[in-house]
C-alpha cells in the first residue's frame, strides 16, 4: 500500500519536474542570448569594427608592372582607385580580365552583343583619360571566381615576366585576395589595395555591406580550407 502511494506521488511530481526544465532552459538561454547582444547594443565600434577591418588589406602602392582591377563587386570604385594610381604614376599599365563567358546559352539571336566586363571597364578607363595602349585584357572567360581569375591573371604575369603588380578591389575582398595570390603566385609580388576602405569602418550601419562582410568570412573559410588540405 505504501509502495503505491509513493509511486502515485513521484508521477504527480514528474510533469513539475519536467516544467521546471523547460522554465530553466528558457531562462539560460535567454540570459545568454542578452551576455551576447548587450554587448554588441553598447559597444558596437570596439566590438564589431575589428570584424570589418580583418577583411581589409591596403597597402601603400610602389611602382609596379601592372595596375589589375579586379572584376565583380562594385566595379566603379576599383576603376576610380585604379585610375587615380595610374595618373600618379604607380604604373603605365592597367589590365583586368574579360571577364567570365556562358557558353551554355541557346537560342540567341543573330546579331545579339551582350557587352561584357572588359568592354565596359575600357570605356571607363579611357573616359578618364587613361591611354588605350596603356590597357590590357586578359582572356578569363572560363574564369569562374576570384581565384581561377587571378591564375589567369598571375599566368600572364608569368608570360610578360611583371615582377610585381598592384592588385586592386573592393575593400571587404582584398584580404582573400591577398591570400589567393600568395597560395596561386608566390614567385610575383603584389600589392593589394584597396578601393574605398573609409566604407568598412562602421559596416554594420550600411545595410548593404553587412551581406559583404557576411560573404566574405564564408569565402575566407573556404580558402583557408583550401590552405590547409594542401598540407596533407
């Protein structure tokens, strides 16, 4: 008799005992959830502008054989960085890639132009004065990312015998850049700078460059994966 009262009890307790858990699992993981976010709600600037500027790399540019823009992103501020590099004299060459071709398009009509990355680039480029013997386009057409486009770049490097270049790109991209082409041309020197770094200093304000630094931290890991299988 005893016995069954006791087991009576213990499963009346059981649903508390279970309430109890649940209560104490929403309130730990709330009181985690605002150790995490006050922070981020009192000091922005120290906590998240280290964030931005790890993915930031600008180097003072030196003459160099070439000045290479990198295709994609918000092209005309690597074209206005560029430009600016050439009228001080940095280089007398400006060269960028032609940019990546579908070739799996059907049923285009006769005739059709599309204009592609290298024909608006030079357009740019020579509206601000820059001389049209002074630009080279390198063939990327099967050029699918960052890094098949800079080991076409790097291999004309190679087949001009340019011992150093000036990479320039949109400021969140210059960091994979730089790894990029440390892991794909160690033999050539390069500069990396970047166009409009001023933008990264409060990125999380703009709405748009959040998805940038949020891009960029996932291609960064996939570099570094790339880095560290090669070591096995």
């Amino acid at each position: 008799m005893g016995y069954h009262l006791r087991s009576a009890a213990a499963q009346r307790e059981q649903p508390v005992k279970q309430g109890g858990g649940v209560l104490a699992f929403i309130f730990t993981f709330l009181l985690g959830s605002l150790l995490i976010v006050i922070p981020f709600l009192f000091w922005p600037k120290t906590l998240l502008q280290p964030v931005g500027n790890y993915l930031v790399v600008d180097q003072p540019p030196i003459p160099s054989s070439a000045i290479v823009i990198l295709l994609g992103g918000e092209s005309a501020e690597r074209v206005v960085k560029a430009v600016a590099l050439y009228r001080e004299g940095h280089s007398d060459r400006v060269v960028f890639g032609s940019g990546f071709v579908d070739r799996t398009l059907t049923n285009v009509p006769q005739g059709f132009v599309w204009p592609t990355a290298s024909s608006i680039l030079r357009i740019a480029l020579e509206s601000a004065l820059v001389n049209s013997g002074d630009i080279v386009t390198v063939n990327t057409e099967d050029a699918f990312d960052t890094s098949s486009e800079l080991e076409a770049i790097a291999a004309k490097a190679r087949e001009e015998a340019w011992p150093r270049v000036i990479l320039v790109s949109s400021a969140t991209h210059t960091k994979r850049v730089q790894i990029i082409w440390e892991r794909i041309a160690p033999d050539i020197s390069a500069v990396v700078v970047a166009a409009r770094p001023e933008r990264v200093q409060n990125w999380w304000l703009d709405s748009r460059i959040p998805r940038e630094v949020a891009y960029e931290y996932g291609a960064l890991l996939k570099e570094y994966s790339r880095r560290i299988a090669r070591k096995f």
